[in-house]
C-alpha cells in the first residue's frame, strides 16, 4: 500500500494515535490480545512504508480485564487522552459498552475480528466489525454441505455467545438438508457422552439420510475434546465449523490419522503450506514479533481489518469518524490482505469464506475458496 496524501487532523504531534481498549487479562485475553497483536503487526507494516499521508500512527493499548464495564471507562480514559480512532473487544456482549462510547464520542470505532451481524445496529453508524460475519459463516456452511452432498445435519452449539447460537440458525435455516436435530454446550465442556449417545441413534432415527455432518459451533479446545470422544466412540460422521477452530494442536489431539473429514470456514486462510504468500509472511512477521505462532484466527482477522481503515482513512483525507465511516461503506471489492471485502452493511462486511480441511497426515489444506 502507497503512502497517502492528504490526511489532515492528525493531532498537534503529527502522528494518528488509535486507542485499545482490549483484555489482556481475564478469559477473554486469548482473543483480544492476538487480536491486537494482528492490529500492531498491520500497523507496523504501514508505517514502515512510510505511514499516512506521512504520518506515522501509534497505538495505546489498555487493559478492560474481560470486563464489559472495564471496557467502556478504558475506551472514554483513552479517548481523553487523545486517541483518535478506538478498537473495542471481538466480542458483542464484551465490547458493547466501549463501542457506544466511541459512537458518542464521534469518532471510527472498531472489533476487528468481531463478527456479530447485531454489533453494529447496537451501536451506530460509526462502528464497524471486521471479522467474518456470522451470517457468511451459517451461509458458507450450508453452501458447502450442499456441495459435498450430504443431505442432514445435526448441530452441536454453545450457547454462551451469540456468535455462535448466530452461525447455527443461519445454516439451519439455509442447509435445504434434513434437521437431525441439535444440542447446545458450555465453554469449558469436557464430557460429551449424552450429546455423543444422541448422535449414535441418527442412524436409527433418519435413516434416509444417508451421508449426514455434525455442525460444531464451538471453539478450540472444546471442539478438539468434542471431535476425539466422538472419534473414540467410533462415530465418523463429517464435522464442520468456523474459525475459532483454528490451532496447530487441533490435528494432535484428535489424531492426524482422523481428521481427514473435518472441515471449518475463515475469512482468510494462513494455517497451511499452500497458504498464500502474503499469509506466509504474516505468520513469519507475527512468530518474529511476538515469539509464537498465531494464537487463534483473531490476528488476522484484525490484520486485514486494518488495511480497511488504513483504506478508509487515505480516501477520507480525515480522521473525521463521520468521514471515515462513508469512506468504509464506499468500500467495494476491496481487497486485503488474504481476502476481499465485497462490502460494508450495518457496520459489518461481506466477503470472502475459505474453506479448510486436513490432508492424510493430518496437515493443514485450502479446500475451496466462494462468496457465500
């Protein structure tokens, strides 16, 4: 991306300041801070080429414990201190509070990898969430059942977060299959035997549908925990999700020989060899920074939402939140870093989905790439 011209309000010391209000403590801290760690590296890469219109941009990062409450006093402390543009939790239910105090502030607020189709209608016109939505997620899913020709479903959702109660009723609403039924789970479960017995009796119960998939709208680790009681009950059914799956211990603690028809939907694909190169060197640049491989998906979820604000901002010419927040409805086949934002609705965008799937040894693969 080339340096901008004409960026204006960039504060007295010339520089955009954006503000974090971000957990790093508390359960949530395992999202938000390779979320932010993502930002960063985005950022960096930027400024490296010479920042916005010349200038260069920083961020501040504050703790809101994984405290919806922390959150919103963390986002007014730093919009009182200057920050210019303001990022929130990835989460609905954890950033709410900081986001409507952006909106009422004035000024571009953004979860770069939240994906709630609700978040922005909650908040206002100046709140966007980058991540993969919800409904290209649900959508995605049913898409590609119908391409693999399975004809029934059986969910398996937990139920702690919109997010993922948001995924299931889409796909079910969407699949065209037979409903098998569905079951709802806790963060944390570890015991999967009653919803596993009911799996085991589908057979008997639908017996015209001949080639089911288990929808698991769960994240990692209880999805890996879910897939290997189900594996050692000796139940092979398809298993397909979303990107919060997304770990290099997933494949081990199922067992590489095992996984050869498990399948979950993201935004941009990075886990695997045949990964793009530009995702390539985002995980480089990512294990350089910060010592490790991406923790989860929310890193370059907020990676490529970057490149939209960083976008928005050289055709606002402004830091105007108003300003800013037309130039990213005007977004259009926007392309980003592992992926193309078709466009912005209601604050969240649309674009494309990659599918991911496991070879014979139990590695990472790109299956297909759609727009749902």
């Amino acid at each position: 991306m080339a340096p901008a011209e004409g960026v204006v309000d960039a504060g007295p010391d010339g520089v955009i300041t954006i503000g974090a209000s971000r957990a790093a403590t508390g359960p949530f801290a395992f999202f938000d801070v390779s979320g932010l760690n993502g930002a960063k590296l985005a950022i960096d890469k930027i400024n490296a080429e010479g920042g916005l219109g010349g200038h260069q941009i920083k961020i501040v990062d504050k703790d809101t414990k994984s405290d919806p409450a922390v959150a919103g006093q963390v986002a007014q402390e730093l919009l009182t201190a200057g920050a210019e543009i303001l990022l929130v939790p990835d989460d609905m239910d954890m950033g709410i509070a900081a986001a409507q105090i952006g909106q009422g502030a004035g000024v571009l607020t953004i979860a770069p990898s939240a994906s709630s189709v609700l978040f922005g209608p909650a908040v206002g016109n100046l709140f966007f969430n980058g991540g993969t939505n919800t409904d290209d997620l649900g959508n995605g899913g049913a898409v590609f059942l119908q391409k693999q020709g399975w004809d029934g479903e059986y969910s398996v959702t937990n139920n702690d977060f919109n997010f993922f109660q948001a995924q299931t009723e889409v796909f079910k609403a969407r699949s065209g299959v037979t409903d098998l039924g569905s079951s709802v789970m806790k963060s944390g479960q570890t015991d999967f035997a009653p919803i596993i017995s009911e799996i085991r009796k589908l057979g008997d119960k639908f017996p015209d549908a001949k080639n089911p998939v288990i929808w698991g709208s769960m994240y990692f680790p209880d999805i890996a925990t879910f897939i290997k009681q189900l594996r050692d009950a000796g139940i092979d059914y398809p298993v397909l999700g979303n990107f919060t799956w997304s770990s290099q211990d997933l494949a081990k603690i199922i067992g590489p020989d095992r996984v050869s028809n498990i399948y979950f939907l993201t935004g941009a694909y990075y886990e695997g060899e045949d990964a793009s190169a530009e995702m390539k060197d985002f995980v480089a640049a990512y294990e350089k920074a910060y010592g490790r491989y991406p923790e989860n998906s929310q890193a370059v979820g907020a990676y490529w939402t970057m490149f939209a604000v960083f976008e928005a901002i050289k055709s606002a010419g402004s830091l105007d939140g108003e300003a800013l927040s037309n130039a990213m409805y005007a977004q259009q086949s926007l392309e980003v870093p592992g992926r193309t934002i078709l466009k912005w609705v209601d604050g969240h965008q649309y674009g494309t989905v990659d599918v991911v799937g496991f070879d014979a040894q139990g590695n990472y693969r790109l299956v297909e790439t759609f727009m749902p």
